[in-house]
C-alpha cells in the first residue's frame, strides 16, 4: 500500500480508500463490516461514509468494522449537508455515536455545489458548529465535499477553512477539476477524489476507454486508478467497494504503482477529445454568460449524453445530483453567441441548451 500525508495534518493515509456508498444489500450489517476489515487487513486506512449511503446504514457498517480495528489503525471521514448548525450538529453525533468513535478523523461539509450553496453553509450556522465541534475534541480535522468549479471553488478554498476537500476526479472528467485540484495543493490541503471510475461507466465500456490505459495496465480499472494516484497533489482515492475482488484489484494498482510519464497525462486529455467528439472539458473560456447561465455545468450534463446515450435522464440526473442546477435555467439563453464565439471546442452550445430544456420537460412529463 501506499501512504500519503493529508494535507498540512501530520495523518497517513492510504492511497486507496474504502468509500461506504456502495455495500451490496446495506441490511447485511456484519456482512459488510466483514467487507470493510477484509479492506483494513489489506492495509487499506481511510474509510469514508456519510448518513444516507445505503439506505442509512453505511455508517452503522462502517462503525461495526471499526469497533474491531486497533485504534489509532483507521482513519474515518463523514458527512453532512445541512447548512443548519444545529442539524450539523445532531447529524454530528449520531455520526459519532453509530461510528463508535470519540472524534471524528475528517467531517465534510457535504456536497457544497455553489457559491450561494456555500454562503448558505456559512450564514445557517453549519461552519460555526462544525468549528465549535473541533475545539471541543468531537472532530480532528473539517474538510468539504463539493462539485464546485474554477473561480466559484477558488474563493471558497481561499478562505482557508477547510484542510481538505473531496471532489469528483477522475480519467474522463479531470479536465473539470484540474483548477480545483492545483487550488486545494496550493493551500497545502488534503485531496480526496471520489468516483474514480465515473459511476462504472470506465469498466462497463473498457473497449471504449482502453485509451486511457498504458502497456503496463492490465485493464482500464488499473489505469483509471492508477491516472489518479499519479498525480501528486492527490492524497487518496475513494472506491465505493462492493466485493473482496474489488478491492484486492484496487490494492494492486497501489502495490504495483509507478506514476504514468507526465505526458501521458496530456495525452489523455487530448485523446478525449479525439475520442469523444463534442465534448466540453470544462475548461470555462465561454463564461461569463450575460443571462448569468453556468454553461460549463449544463454542458457537462450534456456530455452524459454522449458518454451515456440518449436518455434524457442522464441530463438531468447529472444537473439534480451533481451541480444542483435546474435543466429549465437553460430556457434563459437569449441566443446572444457569445458564448459559442467563445468555445474552445466550437460546441453548439444554443441547440445542447435548448436540448436540456426538452430532456428536463420530458423527465418532468414522465413523472406527472
Ligand atoms: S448564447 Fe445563451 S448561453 Fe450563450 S452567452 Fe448568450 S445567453 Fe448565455
Ligand atoms: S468554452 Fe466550450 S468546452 Fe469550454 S467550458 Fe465552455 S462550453 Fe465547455
């Protein structure tokens, strides 16, 4: 296994994380803490849950395996994402009492997807109770989940609050969070990337992503965690693990790792392109929009369905789910161009927006 330190805190950490959101049939409490020491004998360290993951019972898995690890052997991180400080703090210790645990290594934030989101996190009192928490011993380090991009994350990360932040990173979507992840190294904070395989999209269409593998990688799930674990910035990745096999596969990629040439990092992003025609890398150069439209999120949503299919769904499942944006703020385009003029790739960013618009009446028509 391999061990980095996060962030400024003195914490080893495994490079390879156990992330809870994924236990086959979460009712099976031993079961899956049976799962979870399996990872721990593996020398897996860093275990992340939330409340909510698995039908509620993450943490209750996650918890029973830690009562059977040596202390001072594991590290856990959980979440919230209440702006609220007293629901912060409720969920807190619940966290604490379901974990079995006196202090919570590393709580998150959870899931800040705005600006406002984040001012909201602030002004309901979610931070204050969060900062209280860590004087008073009941958490060690705060960290935040977020979706955030460019200049919205950079401000918030330059307010120092958090140690760490954990964010969607990985082979296909890197481009998105390149800023956000040079932004956490520069304040020295810990960086935990989740969702390292794209919700399974990588291993469900290996033919199609073999790009991203080097001679060296015997699959694209190797490759993806491996893409991962070289750069240097990031501390650990989180897999959601399911079975032994998932995780004794995860563990190779640390055991064998050697980092990719630095090129090949570029060869990638550029071969993504190559191979996904029309794709927006999130790189921002459209934006501003004077109707205030987040074009890079809508058009991420788009690229779901290049990557995905057609189904309207997998619009506006991305939009609810990862950047909190409704599929109707698309209808605001006033068709100025100015974006499109803009547009490093040349997107038809007006006829994908106008697209969105009908995939979110068609979801919406669906569920009447
Ligand atoms: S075309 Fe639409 S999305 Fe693009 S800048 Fe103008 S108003 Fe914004
Ligand atoms: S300029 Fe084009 S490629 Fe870049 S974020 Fe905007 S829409 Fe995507």
């Amino acid at each position: 296994m391999i061990y980095r330190t996060y962030g400024k805190t003195e914490k080893q950490i495994s490079a390879i994380g156990f992330g809870g959101m994924r236990f086959p049939d979460p009712e099976q409490i031993e079961k899956n803490a049976e799962l979870v020491l399996y990872a721990h004998a593996k020398e897996i360290t860093y275990f992340d849950t939330a409340p909510g993951y698995c039908k509620d019972k993450s943490e209750e898995i996650i918890g029973t395996a830690l009562r059977q690890m040596t202390p001072g052997s594991f590290t856990v991180s959980t979440k919230c994402s209440s702006p609220d400080g007293k629901e912060l703090r409720t969920s807190l210790e619940r966290s604490l009492e379901r974990l079995g645990v006196d202090c919570i290594d590393f709580f998150n934030i959870w899931c800040i997807k705005s600006a406002e989101d984040w001012e909201s996190r602030k002004q309901g009192g979610a931070v204050e109770a969060l900062l209280k928490a860590r004087d008073e011993g009941l958490v060690r380090h705060i960290a935040c989940s977020t979706h955030m991009m460019r200049d919205e994350a950079t401000a918030m990360l330059d307010e120092e609050v958090f140690e760490g932040v954990t964010l969607g990173y990985n082979a296909v979507n890197f481009p998105f969070r390149e800023q956000v992840v040079a932004d956490a190294a520069r304040h020295r904070m810990g960086i935990i990337t989740m969702n390292p395989l794209n919700g399974g999209l990588i291993p469900q269409n290996a033919e199609r992503f073999d790009f991203i593998r080097s001679e060296d990688d015997p699959d694209v799930v190797h490759a993806a965690l491996r893409f991962i674990l070289s750069n240097p910035a990031i501390t650990a990745a989180l897999v959601g693990f399911s079975s032994k096999e998932e995780i004794d596969q995860a563990v190779r990629v640390a055991e064998t790792f050697t980092p990719l040439p630095a090129q090949r990092h570029a060869e990638i992003q550029d071969q993504i392109r190559d191979q996904f025609d029309g794709f927006c890398t999130g790189c921002g150069y459209c934006l501003p929009c004077p109707q205030g439209l987040q074009i890079p999120k809508l058009m991420d949503a788009y690229n779901q369905r290049i990557l995905r299919g057609p189904a309207a769904e997998h619009i506006t499942d991305n939009l609810k789910w990862l950047w909190g944006v409704g599929t109707e703020t698309a209808a605001d385009c006033i068709g100025c161009g100015q974006c499109e003029k803009a547009c490093t790739q040349h997107l038809p960013i007006i006829e994908r927006l106008g697209e969105i618009v009908e995939a979110g009446r068609e979801v919406a028509a669906k569920t009447k």
